[in-house]
C-alpha cells in the first residue's frame, strides 16, 4: 500500500491544514482528514485553506468541502459567486467528483496518508 508522509502529529494541532504530495491534510479539533488539495473551481492549493464548521475552505474565492466526503457544499464567492449559475454549476460537477479522500493514520509520532478506498 502507497502512503504519503504528511510530517510530524505535533505539527498538526487543531485548526491547522498543509500539503502532503497531493493531498491537505488538516486538524479539525482533533479529527485528522486528508482531501485532494486542488480546488475544483480554479485549482486553488487547499493546503492553504482554512477549516471551518467541518470544510475545508478554499483560500482563494471560499468555496467549502465537507472534510467527510469530499463534496463541495459551497461554490465560490466573492465576485464568482455573483455570476449568474456559475458557483451552483461549479458545485454541481463537485458533487459529481468529489475531491479524493485519504485515511490520516499516526506511526511512531509521524502522520501518513493512504489513499481512501
């Protein structure tokens, strides 16, 4: 089984989110996630992003991931989100392709991600 280094568990306290080869992979109070890092709307680094009431926030126009599942549950904001059907379109092809989903597993202090099946 193929699994990528995602660093030291002490470096992920809650709140915090960084890339592992392709995935971001974050702390939400104390639950471990690894999603896809790419947004599906621009291809915005989600290590960069944010968490927030359980989603991964994209860093660049706010569009939310359920840490859970991968789906999108809002389309981008700011001045895309204020063009007609575009951030609903965006959304629904997200929950068509969700963002991949890794397993955050903990060995000897160090985090690795393994792909999801």
């Amino acid at each position: 089984m193929y699994e990528t280094p995602a660093g030291p568990a002490a470096e992920l306290p809650p709140g915090v989110v960084h890339g592992a080869g392709r995935f971001a992979v974050g702390n939400d109070d104390g639950e471990r996630f690894a999603l896809t890092r790419r947004c599906r709307h621009l291809f915005a680094d989600l290590a960069a992003g944010t968490i927030d009431d359980g989603c991964l926030t994209c860093p660049w126009h706010g569009s939310q991931y359920d840490i859970a599942t991968g789906k999108m549950v809002r389309g981008p904001g700011g001045a895309f989100g204020a063009i007609p059907g575009l951030a609903q379109s965006v959304k629904a092809v997200a929950n068509v392709v969700p963002l991949g989903r890794g397993v955050v597993v903990e060995r000897d202090g160090e985090l690795f991600v393994h792909r999801a099946e």
